[in-house]
C-alpha cells in the first residue's frame, strides 16, 4: 500500500509553489523527482569519500571504488542480470543505445536488417538509422496499430534470418503502450537475431528480470527512477559484450598500451573509458534502494489506480481524445495520459496550465513518428509517478476544463 502523503515528505521539490499554485508534476516520463535520501547521497559522497576510482591505492580512493561497485551489484541483482560485469554504467538511455548500434558495425554487412518498431523513442531511431547507413543494412520498421499497439502478425511476417537485431522499448514513453517482449525476444531468436530493449519507460514502474526475458541487451536512465542525471545503465550478456568491439577508447579500459599496440580490460571496464560519473553511478542505487524500499508491485497498483482514475475524469471533458492502449489492466498499459483537445493546439492548453502550476509535457516526446501516424503535431501527457495524488489528477481536470474554455 501507498500512503502517497508520507512518500510526498521525502520528495522536498513536490511542496514548492509554481507561478503561485500548488505544483502538479505530471511530467515524470521525462524525469522523475528527486527524494531527500538521493539529494543526500549526493552531498555526501562529495563531503565524505570523493576520489578517483580504481586507480589508486589510497584510503578514499578504495572506498569510492567500493561503493561504486557495490551499486553496480545492487543493480546486477536488481535486474536479475547473471554477473556484476554485464552491468555497464553509462550516462543514460541514449549512450547504451549508441554503445550498442556503434558496435554492431562490426558485425553488419549490406543486405542484413536491423528492426525498430513504430513505437520508438528518436533515441531509440536515429543511431540504428545510423548504423545502416554506415553498412548498407537496411532498416525495417515493426508497424503499430490505431491503438497503439504494435501489430504482432506483422513483427512474425517481417523478422526473418536477415534480420541482425531487435530492438524496441519494453513501454512506449509517448503512449504508454507496454509491449509483449518476452514474446518478441522469443521470436528473434528463433531467427538467430539479437534483441535490445529499451527500458527508459518500464524501470520507473516495474523491475526487469533480465534472464527471464533472455535479452541481449537491456538499456535504461537513472534520471527516471529516481537517480542523479547523468546516469544510467547497459546491460548486456557477457558473451555479446565480450564480442562488442570497445566504444571509446582511454583510460580505465585498456590492459595494456605501447605504440604499437593496445590491449583492453576485461568487462566491464573494457566500456568504461576515462573517470565516470562517480557519484551518480553510487547515488543510482540509493535511488533504487529507496524503491525497493516501497516496493514495485506497490508502486505499480498505486499508479495503475491513478491511471483509471486519471483516464476516466478527463475522459469527462467533452471534445478530448486519448492517444494509445484502452486501460485494461496491469499489462496493458502504464501511467501515461496522451491527449488532445478537439480543435485547440496542445502548446497552447500547455502554456495556459503551466500558468495553474500543473505540469506536463506537450509537444512529439521525442517520438515524431508516431505523431505522423496519428497525423497530429504532438499531445499533452500526463505521467503519473508514485508521488502523485488523485487531488492533483482533479486539479489538472479543472485546469484543462478552464483551458478549453478560454481557447475556445
Ligand atoms: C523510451 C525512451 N527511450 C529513450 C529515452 C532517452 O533517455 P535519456 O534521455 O535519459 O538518454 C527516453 C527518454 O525520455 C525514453 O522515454
């Protein structure tokens, strides 16, 4: 159980006043808030341990490293992940999925197809649009549905033994849409294909089980559970990171350097170039301790109340449509709102609610194609996190009413 007033004290952000009302923040999908403990963390790390890590033998320098490795095992467990070196830090969703894409240019050739879906992120587009254009493979792209639902008949038809790797978002960050990818692993496999999953939108709300999806690849941001910016993690099988050719080459990741020739470490390190974000990378898991903490069945029930509930009160307001899956339980779909009024352009209902202190994001989310799809320039979303309340999902129904009146 939730008890949404208690968990609102740790967060110190969440009782400031914007533009002289309450804030509503209804924009975690792009990223969450911080709790006092993560705030903390950071501050201490910095008056307490700050070194440089793995280098030197020095008292600081060992319990920096120390704590840095601890978070890598405390995230190897929380995911699931078999060992602590297929936890890669990096600094986000964006660097793992360049990591990967970077590296599969040693293994694609003209001819070969690397699949998106419909439902990407840009993030999760432009480095494997990249990558083709770099080797001739081709891009295929997994078709969704006016639901927003990725077409399953097609994904079958169109994965084949051309297709090299996989790679779609656990849920989609502009529409909610949680997709079936332990089935689509499943299906690539069989092909022989590779699967990455990006899980920026999923890790805030559930945990993933990283062998019993049997991805190749798992990639999410700190910023979005919780954590420092900056921060965020790759994971990938031992076999396929042993395979994965380095991506920045400098300090940290090499065994040994002369003119002639460079040897690289061993995993992880062979990926982690140069100084890290040190203190994020301990502070990340603060941050899922602190989750763990309230639990993921509890945050996941709590804000798929706030979900019904937010769906069906603003479905109230006549002339607004919802983008993406019905709401029709837990797996279906996740504590996004995408939505438009009839006639009126969202910036504007944006700009006029942000003047009543709630907070969402308007505009493509980093996902234009979707957009085109639903040939509209963009939606408002309101994204529910554990912190929110059903009072603030009333205030942003009261704040949308008044918007549509004054724009229309
Ligand atoms: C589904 C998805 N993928 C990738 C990203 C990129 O994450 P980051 O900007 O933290 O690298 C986001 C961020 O919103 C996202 O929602």
């Amino acid at each position: 159980m939730i008890d949404s007033q208690k968990i609102r004290a740790d967060f110190p952000i969440l009782s400031q006043t914007v533009n002289g009302k309450p804030l509503v923040y209804f924009d975690n999908a792009a990223t969450s808030q911080k709790p006092q403990v993560v705030i903390d963390a950071e501050a201490n790390y910095y008056k307490e341990i700050n070194a440089n890590i793995h280098r030197g033998v020095h008292t600081l320098s060992q319990l920096a490293t120390d704590a840095y490795e601890a978070s890598r095992h405390k995230i190897q467990q929380h995911i699931n992940a078999k060992f602590s070196h297929e936890v890669l830090f990096t600094s986000g969703t964006t660097h793992g999925i360049n990591l990967v894409a970077n590296g599969f240019a040693s293994f694609l050739k003209p001819g070969d197809e690397v699949m998106v879906s419909a439902l990407e992120h840009h993030s999760n587009i432009v480095p494997w649009q990249m990558l083709c254009e770099k080797t001739g493979a081709k891009l295929v792209v997994i078709p969704m549905n006016e639901t927003g639902e990725l077409i399953r008949s097609e994904y079958e038809r169109l994965v084949s033994d051309k297709t090299k790797i996989v790679t779609v978002n656990h849920i989609s960050n502009a529409l909610g849409t949680i997709n079936p990818i332990k089935w689509m692993i499943e299906k690539a496999h069989e092909v022989g294909a590779a699967v990455l999953i990006d899980g920026a939108q999923a890790t805030p709300h559930l945990k993933p089980d990283v062998q019993d999806l049997e991805c190749d690849f798992y990639v999410f941001s700190g910023h979005k559970i919780c954590g420092p910016t900056g921060t965020g993690i790759l994971y990938g099988k031992e076999a396929w990171l042993n395979k994965l050719p380095p991506y920045q080459g400098g300090g940290e990741m090499i065994a040994t350097v002369s003119f002639e020739k460079t040897t690289y470490a061993e995993l992880p390190h062979k990926f982690e170039a140069g100084t890290p974000n040190i203190a994020g990378g301990i502070v990340l898991g603060t941050a899922i301790d602190y989750l763990n903490a309230i639990g993921f069945d509890n945050i996941a029930a709590y804000e798929h109340e706030l979900l019904e509930y937010g769906t069906k009160r603003l479905l109230e307001i006549e002339g607004l449509k919802i983008y993406g899956p019905e709401v029709s339980g837990l797996t279906q779909k996740t504590s996004v709102i995408s939505f438009n009024l009839d006639g009126i352009h969202p910036y504007d209902v944006g700009t006029i609610i942000d003047k009543l202190g709630i907070a969402v994001r308007t505009g493509h989310h980093c996902a234009q194609p979707i957009m085109d799809f639903f040939q509209i320039p963009g939606t408002l979303r309101a994204s529910f996190a554990f912190y929110n309340t059903k009072e603030e999902i009333d205030a942003l129904v009261e704040a949308v009413k008044r918007a549509q009146m004054m724009l229309s």
